[in-house]
C-alpha cells in the first residue's frame, strides 16, 4: 500500500492525475511513447521495401544522433580474451530514478498493488533501472569489472525481466529513455568499462494477438524443419495471425512467423525442431529467421543500437532457438557495420544452451564449414551453406573476424561441470576430464580465437547466472565454498561472468519473517521460498534467482555473509534512491566475499597466463568435493615456464589436504631449485626440484591447505610487493602509479580496452606453480 500510495501520489503531483490515468494503460502509454519519436511503418499497408528503407535510414538518424551528442566513438578491445564481466538484472539492481517506477508496469501489478495484495511481488517490477546502474559504476571499477552485460531494456510487455520484447526500436521507459542508455554506455566507457547489450531475437510478445486457426505443432515445426535443412523456405505455409492494433506494425505479417504454436517445457529444453520453429510460450510469436526480408530488417533494427548508443556487443538472447542462416548473416553484418563506426573487435555472444554441443558448434565461428569454401563442411543445413555463400566477401574482410558465425558463446558444459564438482555433486576429476573430451573439441574446432589469446579464452564461463539457482542456494551458508568458486571462475580458461551480488555471497533464500500483506499473502510468499529445494530446470523460481540489491526494494532475500544477511526482508518498503555507493548499506567492501572477489579479479588482469593462457592438470582427485591442482601458461611461450600460474584449491568437504610434494606436468622447461611463493600470502614459500628421473616436483614441505583453501603460488621475484589495500601480490607487469610498488585501484579500473577512454591493457606477470603431490 505504501509502495503504490506514495508513487502514485508523486505522479499526480509530477504530471497530474491525468498522467496517473494514462499510466494505468500500459498499451496506450507505449503507443504515445512510439509516437513521440517515430511513426512506425505498417508493413500490411506499405510493403516489404519500404519498411526496409525505413530500417536503413534509422541507421543514417541514430549516427546523426549520436555525433550530434558530442560524445566519442568508443573502439573495441584488442581482445575479449579472459574479460571480467559483470551481469545485470536491470530491474533488481539499483533504482535509480522514482519518477519512471509506474512508465511500464502492468495493470495487473497497478491493480494488485492498490488492493494490497502483495501475493505476485516475488515477479513483479521492483524498480531497477538505467540511473541505478550509472549511480554504481564506481562501485562495479572497485570490483574490478571490465565489461557490463545488461539484460534487456527494450520495449517489452512489463515484465520486470525484458524478455517478452514488443518493440526492438526503442526502450522501456521503465529503464529509462534511449537517450539514458546513450549515457549510461558513456559513463561506463569513461570508468574503463564496455557495455554489451542483451536483445530477444528468437520472438516478439503481443498477448492481443493470436492465431487464425490451432497450429499443428509439431507437424508444423518438422516441415519448417525439412525446408531449413533443403534449402527451400516456403513463407507462406502455416496458419493465419489476427494481429491486434498493438502488435509492432513493421513486422504485422504472417511471412515473418513460423506460426507452429507453444512449446511445451520439454520442447524448449530439447534438441528437435520444436525448439528452433516452435513458439516459446503462447504469446510469444516466434520469427521466421530464414526469411531474408526479416533478417535485413531486423539487423538493421539492432545496428540502430550500435549507432545510437556506442554498445560494445550484443548478447543474443535464445540463439539457440534461431536457424543458423540467420545467425550467421546477423553476426557478419553486425561486426562489419560495427568497423565502420570503428569498432574493429565488435562482441556478438550467443545463449546457446543446447545439450548438445554440435548445436553450440553450428552456431559458433567457423560455423562447422569452411569459411574460405562453405561448401566444404560438416553435417550442416542448407540454408546455412547457402547464407554463406552470400556473405562470404563480408566476413573474409574483416581481419579481426574472418567467419561467419558468433564470436563467443557461454562454454556452458565446462561451467556447469565445473559447478556440479564444486559443490560436490560430482567428483572434482570431472573438470579435468572436461579438458579432454569430444564436448570441447568439437567446440574448439569452430572458434575463431581472440588476438594473442588461447582458443576458448574469449568463451564466457560462469557459476551462476539468472537462469541458474544461486551457487549457495542449498548451502546458504557455506562462504568457503563460494570462495573456492569464484576462485576457480577467475583462474579457469575462459572470460568470467560474475552475477551480480555474487561478491556479496547471495544465496536466493528468503529470511524467516516475510512483512507484507496480511497472513494468506505471507503464506503464499513462503511457499514460493520453499521451491528453492527443486533446483531442476521448470522447477525453481526465477524469483529467487533474481533478489533486489538495493535497499527499497521489496524482494530483499539472503546472504552467506552475516552484515549483508541482516538486511533482508521481504516488505512493501517506501521507494528510494539509494545511497552513494561509497555509503550504501547493501554495497558492503570489507568483508572476505568482496575482498576475495576483488583481489582474484586483479589478480586476473595482472596475469596474461591467467586471462588469456591455455591450462595444464596435475591433479583432480576422483571424488566428491576433492583438490585440484593446475597450471595456467602463457598463450605463445611455447616451452618457456616464465608467467606460469599454477592454483591449488581445496574445494571444501574432503578436509584438509597435506602438502609433500608432486609431479608437475606439461612440456614446460621448469628451472630446478626455482622457488615459488604465494600471491595470497608471500610468506609461504614452495620449490621446484628435479627428481631422479629429472621430472620436476613441487616441494612444499608439509604445508597444509585446509577445506576451502587455496593457493596461487608465483616465482619468487617476479611479483610486486605485497599490495595490502588489495590483499595480493600482483605481477611485476602490473602498472603502478604513485609510490614504487602501489598499484592504484584506478589504474585497476581500467584495464582491458586499448585506446578510447578505457586506458591501456594492464598485462601483469605471472603467477606460477608447477605441481604437487600430496599425502591424504
């Protein structure tokens, strides 16, 4: 009751009851806000061409735009290789700014709200927005961070997640305004920052709008099927749409549309042509990704973003469920306008969460064909050699790119293996194995690696994200092992996506005292709390995946770490701008969480074998919850050991593990008597010694790691001094500024991006163990 009663009342004052009234029609409210900025062609009523030529001369407007700005053009990194990036739920983070809290919020919540049934809050808007993430960008420079993934900010239907898109070509004024994005990219650009932008490319949402006639699912979905793998589109087949007056009206055709009906849960999660043709829910209409009238038109709908906004990458939401024609002609022309406006590197990621991973590999690089010749290739659809064929002269002159398919995608197999063994749900040697199965090979055989950077340093890794149950979930308060993840997040292969609030150890539980509504809407609440337990896919709420962090909001949920934990609450509190984020309760940075998430991540960016560099097992023990042992090597240093990092992790429930001595493995030339120290603690000292057979081994001399404890050892010398602020010993190649030896957290900061605002790559040194052998 407060929460609308006092939102409501600022409205009327802001605007007048008048603009309360308009609020309350969410319909209406986007038709005036498209309106203000464009007319939208009606496709129906023009024709195909002309909504093309409208779509190209946005192009030609959101240049305009944004050199009228005065702000820079922002080039591309160098390398994505190894980048720390730090993911949104826009709507949970941070409100920012009170006055749009209502812009696109449901009626169903308005109506809900002025009831005082608070029972939907856990999926309701709670008030996130573009300020807030601007209000915070120092914080996200203290962590470390170096590239911002938002989800989705376009237009949308209200959900508070932004992927049920209405309208690809302007924003959700819930978020904020276009030009609020603009900024926001400016400002993340200026503290050393990129930004890739999340955009839905698998459907558009319009509830109004439904289908002439029941589609035949499946029926339907195997003959778009067959004409995919043929290379014989026919648009015209399928039932007929009743489009609503406020479907997007340059897309108000049925040749845009598969028009196979909604998928069941077993449908999306799959592998059959359900998932690529079928609609993801009802209401959710999936597009005809091979028609190339769409595809022009709605590349060019998201280069508009590019133009306008200076995003540094796109993530393509459901690229999964997308035909690979498509993929390919969107990343080809996305990466070749993007080096027009001087984004040489530009980032196109895919969400390809398909079990198999020669789906994954379909969609990846070299796309499972011969780039120079698509017509030498693996098992692969028509339409995909064809496409490629087209765009062959495109993609072969970019020298950052030369293929057609996705930059990067999520390495989802090696992170969910990774998670799975770290929170002892399957043995630690499972990662090892990883390393050496078909899964990663077929993967690396389509990648086109990033300058001077190992084959899959540019894949984004994760340990959760806002489609997986928090990490500490089911251990809501075991911190060691959180740390132990994120340490292995941020010395593994890969580019590493810490989902917010992870340095805060959020767990996704809600606190024993719900304060909202009466006793039935508590009950219902709870009942959603207790769903953590199922963790399957379908099962756990999302809800709980995705608490506030920020103090007014009222989905406030728990955490491992005692001070963060003591502000949950689940209640309808008054809505508020947050604190500076210096200042703010819920951005605590001295506790061990943030403090170790904070030094791995410099740590990272200090250390070229760390970001960029392949990896070498000693050991992984072939049990629950064991130690691992590992060594990463610097991408070009052939059989130098100069800049090799070698980790220790005692993943947590074996118990301690004594050190002796072991092996070191790998054709790396180690100097015998060499002697190593720990980045974490540089009184502990280890040595290389050569053995009587000359093998190398790690000589450690008792030392004991005990259950969640790690080790990152570095050759004595070529570290810099201990740097307390941080709590590491950073690599010698680290730059410093100020007294000798001080590595500024400004400097920090910035690293990643060459040129532009960004600042200089720091490349710090090496952080180097080389093996060990240890008695249980």
């Amino acid at each position: 009751r407060v929460l609308i009663s006092s939102a409501l009342l600022w409205w009327s004052t802001r605007v007048g009851l008048a603009g309360a009234e308009n609020l309350a029609a969410p319909s209406r409210l986007r038709s005036s806000v498209l309106s203000a900025q464009e007319e939208l062609p009606d496709i129906e009523v023009v024709g195909v061409e002309a909504v093309k030529d409208w779509a190209g001369q946005r192009l030609v407007k959101g240049e305009q735009s944004f050199a009228a700005s005065g702000l820079p053009r922002q080039p591309s990194p160098d390398s994505w290789a190894g980048v720390v990036v730090y993911q949104i739920m826009t709507d949970r983070f941070n409100n920012g700014d009170l006055s749009n809290d209502l812009a696109n919020m449901p009626q169903a919540q308005q109506d809900a709200m002025a009831g005082n049934n608070w029972t939907g809050v856990p999926d309701w808007r709670h008030g996130g927005d573009l300020q807030g993430i601007r209000d915070r960008l120092g914080y996200l420079e203290d962590l470390g961070v170096q590239t911002l993934w938002i989800t989705p900010v376009l237009m949308n239907d209200g959900g508070y997640h932004g992927y049920c898109n209405t309208d690809p070509t302007t924003t959700d004024p819930s978020f904020g305004s276009p030009e609020e994005l603009r900024d926001l990219v400016a400002d993340a650009h200026r503290h050393g920052i990129t930004v890739v932008l999340d955009v839905v490319i698998n459907h558009i949402c319009d509830p109004a709008t439904t289908y002439a006639s029941p589609p035949e699912h499946e029926p339907c979905a195997d003959r778009w099927n067959d004409m995919y793998w043929n290379g014989t589109a026919d648009n015209t087949s399928g039932v007929g749409m009743n489009f609503s007056s406020s479907f997007f009206p340059p897309f108000r055709t049925t040749a845009f549309f598969n028009r196979c009906g909604a998928n069941n849960v077993a449908d999306t999660s799959g592998e059959t042509a359900a998932a690529v043709f079928g609609d993801f829910v009802e209401g959710m209409f999936d597009y005809n990704t091979q028609n190339q009238d769409w595809q022009e038109i709605f590349t060019n709908l998201l280069k508009y973003w590019v133009a306008f906004a200076d995003v540094d990458g796109l993530r393509l939401d459901a690229a999964k469920h997308v035909t690979a024609d498509f993929i390919a002609y969107l990343s080809t022309e996305l990466r070749a306008y993007a080096m027009k406006l001087g984004k040489a590197n530009f980032l196109v990621i895919g969400e390809e969460a398909s079990r198999e991973e020669s789906w994954k590999a379909l969609g990846l690089g070299r796309m499972m064909s011969d780039p120079e010749d698509p017509e030498k290739h693996g098992q692969v659809p028509l339409a995909l050699t064809r496409r490629m064929l087209d765009l062959k002269s495109t993609y072969l002159a970019n020298p950052s790119f030369p293929a057609p398919g996705l930059t990067s995608l999520y390495n989802f197999n090696m992170s969910g293996t990774a998670r799975d063994a770290l929170r002892c749900d399957q043995e630690t040697k499972s990662i090892e194995d990883y390393f050496s199965s078909w899964a990663r090979e077929i993967l690396m055989a389509q990648v086109v690696p990033q300058k001077g950077a190992a084959p899959d340093a540019h894949l984004w890794t994760v340990v959760e994200l806002h489609d997986w149950p928090r990490f500490l979930g089911l251990y809501p308060n075991r911190t060691d092992m959180l740390m132990a993840a994120v340490t292995w997040l941020l010395t593994a292969p890969g580019a590493p996506i810490l989902y917010y609030g992870v340095e805060q150890a959020y767990n996704g539980n809600c606190p024993s005292q719900i304060d909202i509504g009466d006793a039935s809407v508590a009950s219902s609440i709870r009942e959603v709390c207790d769903m953590g337990a199922q963790e399957m896919y379908g099962s756990h709420p999302d809800s709980l995946k995705r608490q506030d962090m920020f103090a007014s909001g009222p989905w406030l949920l728990g955490s491992s770490i005692e001070e963060v934990d003591r502000l949950a609450r689940i209640t309808n509190a008054t809505p508020a701008v947050s604190k500076p984020w210096q200042v703010d309760e819920m951005l605590p940075r001295d506790h061990a969480m943030y403090r170790h998430t904070r030094k791995l991540v410099a740590l990272r960016r200090s250390c070229p074998a760390l970001s960029s560099g392949s990896i070498v097992w000693h050991e992984a023990q072939p049990v629950h919850c064991g130690f691992m042992a590992y060594s990463r090597l610097p991408f070009g240093n052939g059989s130098d050991a100069a800049g090799e990092v070698v980790v220790l992790i005692n993943s947590r429930g074996g118990g301690e593990v004594l050190l002796d001595s072991f092996p070191l493995n790998g054709n790396v030339n180690r100097v015998d008597g060499q002697w190593y120290v720990n980045a974490m603690n540089i009184s502990q000292r280890v040595q290389v010694r050569a053995s009587g057979d000359s093998a190398m081994h790690l000589m450690t001399s008792g030392q004991v790691l005990e259950a969640g404890d790690i080790m990152v050892l570095v050759q004595e010398g070529s570290h810099l001094p201990f740097n307390d602020t941080l709590g590491i010993a950073l690599c010698k190649s680290a730059e410093v500024s100020g007294k000798s030896g001080e590595v500024s957290s400004g400097t920090l900061g910035r690293i990643g991006t060459s040129g532009g605002a960004c600042g200089a790559i720091l490349s710090l040194a090496a952080l180097v163990l080389n093996t060990i052998a240890f008695a249980p």
